[in-house]
C-alpha cells in the first residue's frame, strides 16, 4: 500500500486506525467464539431433548427387535415368535423416522457441530440396510452370530451421535456427558447378553460361542461400568452400585453366573421364563437409572450455560469498552497531531505564499520593513512540533532578513546605476553643448556630417543611460512644462534610433502631449522603434502610423521581419503587461522592461501582434489622460475652422538631383504672392503622398539620378552616405519659431531623421540651427541676404527692420560695401570645366534654402514685436534630440500637425 502523496491526515488516519481495526477484530473474534460456545452449551440441552431423545427410543426400539429376532431365528416355529417380531418392527419404524426428521431439521443440524452432523449422517445412513436384514431374518438365512452382529452394527452409532451430542467446552460436564452414555452402553451390552441368552435357552441349546460370548459381554458391561461410573456425580454413582448390590438383582447374576461357567450341552442350565423375567425386570430399571442420569446432566448443563453466557457478555462488553476507549485516545491523539501538524503547514504557507511574498512586494516598492513586526518571536512548547515550529520560525525570519539585506543591497546597486547614470547624462549634456557649438562653428561640410554623426551616437547614449535610469526606478531627468505636439514626439523618438532612415512616419492627426509625459513616451516610442529596426532586415522600412480611437489614441509600429513564435510573443505580452521585477540575468530584452517600466508608470498599453507584413506590430494605446488638443484643433485634431481660399501644396519634388529653388521673397512680403520658382532642369510634380519617409522621401517614389540602382538590382536600398546623420536642435532664439508658420513647405525635413536632406541620404540636409555658420557662408557665397534678398546691391541699401524694442535691428554684412558683399566675376574658364558633384550641389543648394528661411525668420520676429518672441520662446518641444525646428516632412505643414 502506497502512502506517497497522501496527505498527513490521511496517513495519521491509517496509522492509528490499523491498530484499532487489529483490536476490533480481535474483540469481534472472541465475541463471536464466546457467544458460539455460549449457544451451543445453551442448545445442548435442547439438542439432548429434541435429538437425543429419538436416537435414545431407536436405538432401545433396535435392541427389542434384535432380541426377538435371535429369539425367532433360534425357533422359526414357534407359534407366537413371530409376531411378536413384526410388532417390534413397528415400533422400531416409528423411532427411526423420527431420527429421519431430525436429521431434516435444519435448525437442529446448525446447533450441532460438525462431527455431531457427521455422526447424525451416518446413522441414519445405517438404517437402510434395515430392511433387507429384516427380510433376510424372515427367511431364516441368517444366523443368529450375524443377526446380533447386524443388529449392534446398527445400534453403535446411535452411542456415538449421543457422546459428540454431549460434547461441551467444559471439562467437568463433558466428563459427566461421557459418563452417562458409557452407562447406557453398558445396558447395551446387557441387552446383548440377554438376546444371546434368549435364544440360546428358546432354541433348548447353549453352545460354546454363546457361552463364550456371555461371558465376554458380562466382562466388557463390569468394564464399562468401572469406567464410567467414576465420571458420574458421587449420588449418581453410588445409587448404581447400590442397585446392583440389591437382591433383586442377584437372580440375573447368578443365572449370568451359572452360564459363564457352564459347559456346552442340550440341557439347559438355566430356565427361560426366569432369565426371562430377572432380564427384563434389570434393564427396565437400568432404563430408568439411564433417564435420571441424563435429566440430571441436562439440568446441570443449563446453568453452566447461562454462566457461559454471563462471561462471554462481560468480556464482550469489556472488549468494546475497550475498543471504544482506544479509538476515542486514537481519534484524541490523532486529530492532536493533525491539528499541529496542519498549523504548521498553514504557517509555513502563509510564509511561503502570503508574508514573504508581501515582503518582498513592499521592498520592491521601496518600503521600510519592520523585521520584529513581519518575523516575530513566538513562544512554543517543548516537543518535537514546538520544535519545528521554532525552526520554521527561525527560518521565517531568516529569509525575512535576507530579503530586507537583498532589498537594501538591491537599492544600493540601483541608487549606484542611477547615480552613473546621471552623470552620464551630465557628461553627455555637456558634450551635447560642445558639439551644439562645434556644429554653429564649423563650416566643412565633411566635419560637419562627423559632427552630425557624433551628435546621433551621443544622442543614443544619452537614451541608454535614461534606460538604466529607468530600469533603476528612478525618473528620467527630461521634463516639459507645456505640452508637445504628438508629431515632435515621434520625430524626437525616430532621431533616437540607430537606423532613423528605415523610418517611415505617416501623418498624424494635431494631438498634443502633456509636458509630463513627453520624455516617457519619447523614450518608449524610441525603444520600440529600435526593436522593429534591429529584428528586421536592413533594406526593409518600419511604419508608424496612429489615430484616434476610443480609449485614446493608437500607434501602430510595423516591421518586416522574421516576426516571433507564439510562444515568445506571449511571453513578450505578458512581460510588458504585468511589469515583472527586473532580473539581473534577464539581459536580453532589456528595451522590454524599459518600455514595461514606462508604460505602467504613464498607463499605456503596449501589446505585440504579428505583423501583416510577417514581422511583428508594436500597438501603444496612449490614454486620454496623457492627450490634449492643439489650439486651432477639435477633438480629432483636425482644425476647427477650414481655411479662407485655397490649399497650399505641396512644393515640387526634385527629380534626379535637381533643386528646385524659389525666388527670395522680400521681408513683410509673406502674405503676398510667391516669387517663381528658379528652374535648374525639368521639374515633374507629383500627387502629394500620405506616407513619409523619414529622410523625406514620400513612400514609393523612385530614387534620384545620383543614387539610382543598378538595373540588376532595382528593389536594392542605396546605402546611406556617412554624413547621413541627425542634427541636434538648439533652442531657437527670438523670431526663429515665429518664422516657422512663414515657410513655403519647400524645406522639408521634419519628417525625415533629423540630419537627413529629402530626397538623398548621403548628406545631412535638414536645417538646424547649429549649422547657421554655415548657412550664413552659403548665403555669402549666393549672394543672398538674410532678409531673404538675392544678390546684387539691394540688400546692402534696405533699412533695417524694426526689433522688438522699436530700435533698429543689426542685419549681417548689411553695412558692407557693395564691392565686399559681391563676389568678383569669375575668371574665364582655361579649360574644360570639371563634373560637379553630385553631394556637394546639394550640399549648396540645403544651405542656399537655410538662408532664405533664416531671413524669413527674421523678418518675420522683427514684425510680431516682443510678446509674439516671448510666446515663441516660452513653446519647448521635446528636447534637441527631435528633429530641425524648420523642417517639415513632406507633405506635412510648418505647424508639426502631419497634413
């Protein structure tokens, strides 16, 4: 029997419940034995009357006829001989039928024992053979040697079914039982004697077997007697040998006497009618003496019986006190043990799956434990389970202080990260600064892309240590007081990726973010974006695209790469769904934990799905909480009044390294018509695209001349040239953001990474404010003016537009001589004048653009006055990781809103 697995009730239950089941059973066993011999001894004497009796009336009924059977067989011709045997053949019928009938009583039979049953079998088994001794007596062919024999053959086992009848469990009485039938097997023996004598003296002839036989029953009957006699009760046995000592009975012991010692003759010795008469006359009284013994026996078997009956009731009684004693301590005991037993693992569960875990859930949330309050001292007895309980405790305590020291060393490493980590940022801030003023200051067009390229990585550095920062729990150092339009955000994520250019930005609707959550969502958007670049393949692109929902607002994050198995899929949801304790182990979804972090701390849902690109799709559901409207916008960020007139397009597109590029228009001249355009070549225009790219590019147009694929290769990506990296964007001075409504939407790079020049990837070509220095050369060298005149003297002899103190504004170079600010004729060309290239024509023609937007700029601050700067200067967009304050994607307007 197995006990593996069973509980330890169930095992204190089969412990004490195999002993109790043992004494049980012993106890039924000796209930049952006791109260068996208790029945029996009771049915003896019922037995003794309802079947010994009728064996008793056979077996005398079978030796009156065998008397007179030998009595007819010793003289067939005698004339009442046989009559009288065929009336004691009625007599012996009657008996024997009776016998019959208890033997079909069951009840009778299930009283008796086994050998009685036996006994009982056989005897009446014997008495079919009775008929045909009867028969074979009639007709005179047997003799009277083999009729007695016959006949006592008959008449033996009715002594033995009487002696087991009488067997009793009691020494004394079982005794006086034997007794009593061995008194009647002695009147047996005389019966027989009296039968062979009988016939002898019929039949006037005492032959030599007879007397042989006389003398040999007399001697087994004086045996029998001495025998038995002694089993008998003293009143018992002195009334039988006083019986034989009265006068009465010495004429049949003198004729038994005078047989014995006779000689065979034909005489006889002894007369017929007195052995006759002293024969019947002894066995009638041995009868009696037979009847009285055995009622006596009867009655002293009764009261032996009901104190048989007495004990086996007491013992049985005691038993069950006993029993009953035994279980009540078993079931005491038992559920003791249990009870201890089940406190303790209740303890210990309560440790395990409830304390422990709420400590550890405290510390995790930066709680002070109590160790004496959370793992205190208790009090337990003695024994072996207050011992084990003291050791649970112990160990209770134990852990509770090992997680309090874990946590505290945990909070040490983590207060260690952060404090890395922030002067990581401080240092990178600061290199940030250094390349802002290495970027206003250079004008190399080489150095300036490996500025641009260094800014990127610092940029990306700056992320890593916010991750850690992050992941540490503590709070990112980036915080905005206004809101932010929701396009920046995207922008500012996109120019945190390594691989910006892979980028695809669709229009968003004019959402704003509140300022307290616009460095979390960058910092999300950015990781997330970083995961759709790096598990997909580099000549593949990923979209984002969002709108308004229900519950929010919804981006959605594309990619095209191998995707995820369910498997990790699910394990990826669960992660960023239940912000699971950061394990040190775990490094190899770092960006998951950071945007589970971020997502838990601003309430946004983040879920990956398969992508039905077969890659995987990042959907982030901003919550209502974290939005807010752009002024000028209804609910679903689209403007609340349609404008007056027409639609502004969208500025042609360059095809094949052309540049289109639009007369200067003259300061205060915004309202008015635009000048024409200044064709370098054929300029095809396009419808304009709903979806951007992040260099520009809308999505699906062909690629310029210079970076076309070789005809074997048409679905290649060019690879990005080494200046094809962001700017940072420094804070724009006054009058720089309130120019930026006065562009013509040519400029467009704020939907593209930022340093990246539309149409091209091999050299940064958006338009920030770093690269002034630069711009301002470029300028000099066209012979455009920062008011946005071109060249020639006009812009040396224009006033000087107003600031916002009222006061002349100080214009560049606008005091120059003419001679200085124009640039001497070319020389005539000597010969065959070189192949221009192709980088450094858009090179000049970006900086050429950045001019006129700078003195569009300016013009325009110059007319808004100082509340228009000082409203300007008080708008902060996400931080100058985002993209150009000038630049605008194509198709997208100067107001960020992505229509």
């Amino acid at each position: 029997m197995r006990f593996r697995g069973k509980s330890i009730r169930r095992k204190i239950v089969a412990l004490l419940l195999v002993p109790l089941l043992s004494l049980g059973v012993v106890w039924a066993y000796a209930t049952v034995i006791s109260g068996q011999e208790a029945y029996q001894v009771l049915g003896v004497s019922r037995l003794i009357d309802r079947a010994g009796q009728p064996v008793k009336q056979a077996t005398r009924a079978l030796q009156q006829e065998r008397t007179r059977t030998l009595v007819y067989l010793a003289d067939p011709r005698g004339s009442d001989v046989f009559a009288a045997m065929r009336r004691s053949y009625s007599a012996t019928d009657e008996a024997v039928e009776k016998v019959r009938g208890v033997a079909r009583d069951n009840g009778l039979r299930n009283r008796m024992n086994a050998t009685s049953r036996r006994e009982l079998d056989a005897l009446v088994g014997s008495f079919t053979d009775l008929t045909a001794l009867r028969r074979s007596a009639e007709d005179n062919r047997l003799s009277r040697t083999s009729a007695l024999k016959l006949y006592s053959d008959l008449v033996e086992p009715c002594f033995g079914f009487l002696t087991d009848l009488r067997s009793v469990k009691d020494v004394a009485l079982d005794k006086r039982g034997r007794g009593v039938v061995g008194v009647d097997r002695a009147r047996e023996l005389l019966t027989q004697e009296d039968a062979v004598v009988s016939a002898a003296l019929t039949g006037h002839r005492l032959g030599r077997d007879e007397i042989q036989k006389v003398s040999d029953l007399i001697a087994q009957r004086e045996l029998l007697y001495d025998t038995n006699l002694a089993l008998l009760p003293d009143e018992e046995r002195k009334d039988f040998e006083a019986y034989w000592k009265k006068p009465g009975t010495s004429v049949l012991t003198d004729a038994e006497y005078g047989v014995s010692q006779s000689t065979p003759s034909a005489v006889a010795v002894v007369d017929a009618a007195t052995w006759t008469k002293a024969a019947t006359k002894v066995l009638a009284d041995l009868a009696a003496r037979d009847d009285k013994i055995e009622t006596a026996y009867r009655d002293a078997v009764t009261p032996y019986a009901h104190g048989v009956l007495l004990r086996t009731g007491g013992a049985g009684f005691l038993g069950l006190v006993a029993l009953l004693l035994s279980l009540y301590l078993s079931v005491r005991i038992g559920r003791s043990l249990v009870r201890d037993l089940s406190g303790l693992r209740r303890r210990a569960n309560e440790t395990a799956g409830v304390r422990l875990p709420e400590v550890m859930r405290r510390l995790a949330a930066g709680e002070e434990i109590d160790i004496e309050t959370e793992a205190p001292r208790l009090a337990h007895d003695r024994d072996e389970m207050g011992q084990v309980a003291q050791a649970l405790e112990t160990l209770q305590r134990a852990a509770v202080v090992a997680a309090v020291r874990q946590a505290d060393m945990r909070k040490g490493v983590s207060e260690v990260f952060v404090n890395l980590a922030r002067r990581s940022q401080v240092l990178l801030h600061k290199q940030l600064t250094l390349l802002d003023t290495m970027e206003r200051r250079t004008e190399d067009t080489d150095e300036l892309a490996d500025l641009f390229r260094l800014d990127h990585l610092t940029t990306r550095m700056r992320r890593h240590a916010e991750g850690l920062v992050i992941l540490s729990g503590a709070a990112p150092a980036r915080q905005w007081r206004r809101p932010v339009p929701l396009m920046d955000v995207v922008r500012a994520a996109v120019s945190e990726v390594e691989d910006y250019e892979r980028v695809e930005v669709r229009r968003l609707p004019r959402v704003a973010v509140t300022g307290a959550a616009v460095g979390d969502l960058t910092h999300l958007l950015a990781e997330l974006m970083e995961n759709a670049a790096v598990f997909s393949p580099p000549h593949t692109a990923v979209q984002v695209l969002g709108e308004r929902v229900g519950q929010g607002f919804l981006l959605e994050i594309h990619d095209r790469g191998l995707g995820m198995t369910k498997e990790a899929l699910l394990a990826a949801n669960q992660r960023l769904a239940e912000t699971p304790e950061f394990e040190l182990s775990d490094t190899d979804r770092l960006g998951l934990f950071v945007v589970s972090r971020i997502a838990r701390r601003q309430g946004v849902k983040v879920s990956l799905q398969p992508s039905p690109y077969g890659g995987t799709t990042a959907v982030v559901v901003l919550p209502e909480k974290l939005l807010t409207d752009v002024p000028g916008t209804d609910g679903a960020g689209l403007p609340a009044v349609s404008p007056d007139g027409p639609v502004e397009l969208e500025a042609p597109v360059a095809a094949h390294g052309r540049t289109a590029v639009r007369e200067p228009v003259p300061a205060g001249a915004d309202e008015g018509p635009r000048g024409p355009l200044t064709q370098l070549g054929a300029l095809p225009r396009r419808p304009v695209p709903k979806l951007v790219t992040s260099h520009g590019r809308p999505v699906g147009d062909h690629p310029q001349a210079d970076e076309a694929p070789e005809p074997d290769a048409e679905h290649s990506r060019p690879t990005p040239a080494p200046g094809a990296l962001p700017s940072r964007r420094p804070r724009a001075r006054t009058g720089e953001r309130a120019g930026d409504k006065s562009g013509d939407g040519s400029g467009d790079t704020s939907g593209q990474k930022p340093g990246a020049r539309p149409g091209a990837r091999t050299a940064p070509v958006s338009a920030p404010a770093s690269a002034s220095a630069s711009a301002e050369t470029e300028r000099n060298a066209s012979g455009t003016s920062p008011a946005g005149r071109g060249g020639g003297g006009t812009g040396a002899e224009a006033a000087p537009a107003a600031g916002p103190t009222g006061l002349p504004r100080r214009v560049r170079q606008a005091s120059l001589a003419r001679q200085l600010r124009e640039q001497p004729e070319p020389s005539a060309p000597t010969g065959p004048e070189p192949e221009r290239d192709a980088d450094a024509v858009r090179t000049r023609m970006a900086s050429l653009q950045r001019g006129w937007l700078r003195g569009r700029e300016e013009e325009a601050a110059a007319d808004a006055g100082p509340a228009r700067a000082r409203a300007t200067e008080d708008e902060d967009g996400p931080e100058a990781t985002g993209p150009a304050p000038h630049s605008t994607a194509q198709g997208n307007t100067p107001e960020r809103d992505g229509r």
